[in-house]
C-alpha cells in the first residue's frame, strides 16, 4: 500500500511542479499573508488544487492539510494541524515551498507531499521541478532520489560540515533567534547556504549534499515529507532541543546523524533554540 501511496504523491508532485515550471518568475503575486515578505502567489493556489484533486481521485476518504487551505500566520498553522491530526490517513501538502524564490525567478521552489498515518508520516515526496529530481521516502523502506536509493554524508565534525538554513518570515523573535545561531555556527562549519526552500534542504541532508540543516519557526507541511527523507537515509531529526521530531514540530535540526548534538550544543548555547 505504501507503494501506492508513494506512486499517487509523485505523480500528483510531478504535474504540480509542470506549473511550477511553467510559471517561474512570471506569476502574479495575488495577494501578501501576514506581511510583504509573505507572499502568496496564483500558481501556489493552483498547484494545491492539482494536488488536492490527484489524491481525492485516489484516495476520497483521506483528509487533506495544504498550506493555502489554511489561515496566514504561526498560531493558525499550528491550530489547523492540531484539528487535522485526529484523521486517520492525513496528507499534508506545500505545494510551492520556496514562494519568495518562485515570485524573483531563483532557483530553489519544491513541491512537498507527505501523508501522516494516525500522526506518523509514512510517506514523503519532494519534487524539485527545475532540476527534475525527486526525492521520496517510505517508512522502513528507504529514501531514494530519482530511483536511486540515498543516503546521508559522512562529516563527523561540524568543522567540515556545510550547513543549511532559512531566514524567517517573521521579521521579529524568530530572526534574531536565527541570527545569534548563524553568528555562532558559522566560525565553527565550513560554510552555511541559505536557499530558500526548508523541503529543498531536507532533501539535500537526505542525499548527503548537505551535513545539516536547522530552521526556526516552519510549518508542519515544510518539514513533514523532508523529515521522513532524512530518516529514511539514515539522518537524525528532532526539534532544535533534541526532542524527537513530530508533525507539531516547528524548530528543526536535521543532519548526518554525526553532527547532530554538536550542532544542538552551539545553538543552546547561543541561545538560537527558538525555545
Ligand atoms: P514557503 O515558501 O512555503 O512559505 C525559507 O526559509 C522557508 O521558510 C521556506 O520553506 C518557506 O516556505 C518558509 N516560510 C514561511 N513563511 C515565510 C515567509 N514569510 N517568508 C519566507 N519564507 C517563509
Ligand atoms: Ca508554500
């Protein structure tokens, strides 16, 4: 079953991210969510409406949590999802992750679909359009990118790490959270990207492209397909307190499975957990 599961979210994925693709730096921007540099575009409208139709045809009983189903904003996100986590089967759909990168034509705009059993996520798929990868994981059986099976780098030390990680939306507490972990972080890793897309940088911890990632404040559908990515590769995920990771998660560090305490460690320090 998990096959087929897997097989409705890539097809549903690819024909997303044909839009995604299609429109890139060209889509009209219909409207800001909580502030200018929240913004919310028609093709994220449509790319959730392709997706919401390919996994009702397949699955009409499932439930559905799709970013723009849902009210702008934190406290609303995580309401939504707290109502959503009673369904049995739940998909939970970002159907442009990277908007701002979508809206300025950068690379770096993914399609991300997981599907949660009783809360667990057993599924998870994230399509990068623009390169024509795609990455999909089940539980206990693997996470693989184009077909090919994946799995997580081999850095033990933070020292020669490259690391991720995303500016926040939320231009208050959340950003000064991120900037005091960067300012410590980046004297101790060999370098830090920051591109845009919490899925595309799940992906890359996944297939050992990057060492680590850490975010504060994201959405249950920017992490959920992701994190089931980098486990299925052998990575480790918890909250940025080295809690284990659950869909309710927002502050997220993501690595190798090596890395991961120290990277904890220095961001504890720095007081950069977010909690
Ligand atoms: P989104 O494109 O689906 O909104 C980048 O740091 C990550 O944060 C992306 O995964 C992005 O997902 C998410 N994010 C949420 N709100 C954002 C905002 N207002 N501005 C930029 N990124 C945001
Ligand atoms: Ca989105």
């Amino acid at each position: 079953m998990y096959d087929r599961f897997a097989a409705v979210a890539e097809a549903a994925a690819r024909e997303a991210g044909n839009l995604i693709r299609e429109r890139i730096g060209q889509a009209r921007e219909v409207g800001e969510k909580t502030s200018k540099v929240d913004l919310v575009t028609e093709v994220d409208k449509q790319s959730e409406s392709v997706i919401r139709t390919e996994l009702l045809a397949a699955f009409p009983e499932h439930k559905i949590l799709g970013e723009e189903g849902v009210a702008p904003g934190s406290q609303a996100s995580a309401e939504a999802l707290s109502k959503a986590l009673s369904a049995e089967y739940l998909w939970i759909v970002d159907p442009i992750d990277g908007t701002t990168n979508f809206v300025h034509g950068y690379p770096g705009c993914t399609v991300s679909i997981a599907l949660a059993h009783r809360g667990e996520v057993i599924v998870g798929v994230i399509y990068d359009p623009l390169r024509d990868e795609m990455f999909t994981a089940r539980r206990n059986a693997g996470a693989y990118r184009n077909g090919q099976r994946i799995s997580v780098s081999k850095e033990y030390d933070l020292q020669v790490s490259l690391l991720a990680t995303g500016f926040p939306g939320d231009r208050g507490w959340a950003r000064d959270v991120n900037m005091r972990g960067i300012a410590a972080l980046s004297p101790l890793c060999r370098n830090i990207r920051a591109a845009g897309s919490a899925a595309l940088h799940l992906a890359y911890v996944a297939c050992g492209r990057l060492s680590g990632f850490w975010e504060i404040d994201l959405n249950a559908w920017d992490l959920a397909a992701g994190s089931l990515l980098v486990q299925e590769a052998g990575g480790e995920v918890t909250d940025t307190e080295g809690d284990p990771y659950t869909l309710e998660v927002r502050h997220i560090v993501a690595t190798n499975g090596h890395i991961h305490d120290d990277l904890i460690r220095v961001l504890k320090q720095a007081d950069g957990t977010g909690f």
